[in-house]
C-alpha cells in the first residue's frame, strides 16, 4: 500500500510535467522546444531520485510510469496521430537517465541506513 503513494506522485508528475511543458510552449510539442530539455526533463530526473529515495524498491518503475504519464495528456492536447509509436519510444529513452537516478537516490537512501 506504501507504493500507491509513489505510484500517485509518478503518474502527477509526469502529468504535471507535460501541460506545464505544453503551456509553457504555447501549444507546440514541448520537446521540439529548448525548454523541455533544458527545465522540464531535469525536473522529471530530480523527482525521479526524490521517488527512488522515498520508495527504494524497484526504483526503475517511478521514472517509467513519470515518463509514460505523459502519453495521455500528448494524446489529449495534440490527438493521437500515425508518430504515436515513436513517441511511445521516445518516452522510453527518456525514463532511462531517471531510472539511473532513481537508483542512486535508492543507494544513497540505504547507505544512510547502513551508517
């Protein structure tokens, strides 16, 4: 049960994220833009470490589920067209820096237990 909270935190974020990102953009696809990459993925990789930290089991899902999250609200604003594929993909690629820094945020937590 302790996982459904950062199952909620994940799938928000990532929500979060994208209509920022998309407002932010002023209706453009938000990673055709210099600030998704420059301020939104750095966002999406901290809360992944605080994620990975808070629930330090299975650390590779926050940051999968932060990333995925962001399908839904793409295929609300912009639909769902013939790249939605590569987008899905594209998500993917994505959530792997977040996965690493999930995982150091995990180590980092259980070496403070272990001191």
């Amino acid at each position: 049960m302790r996982d459904a909270a950062g199952w909620l935190v994940s799938f928000a974020g990532g929500t979060l994220l994208w209509s920022a990102a998309t407002l932010s953009s002023g209706g453009r696809e938000p990673w055709d833009t210099g600030e998704y990459w420059a301020i939104y993925l750095p966002v999406a990789c901290a809360l992944s470490g605080l994620l990975g930290y808070a629930f330090p089991e299975r650390t590779w899902r926050w940051p999968l589920i932060l990333m995925l999250a962001q399908f839904p609200v793409m295929a609300v604003t912009r639909g769902i067209g013939s790249l939605w594929i590569p987008g899905v993909v594209m998500l993917l690629v994505l959530a792997l820096p977040g996965m690493l820094i999930a995982a150091l945020g995990s180590l980092l937590r259980r070496s403070g237990r272990a001191a």
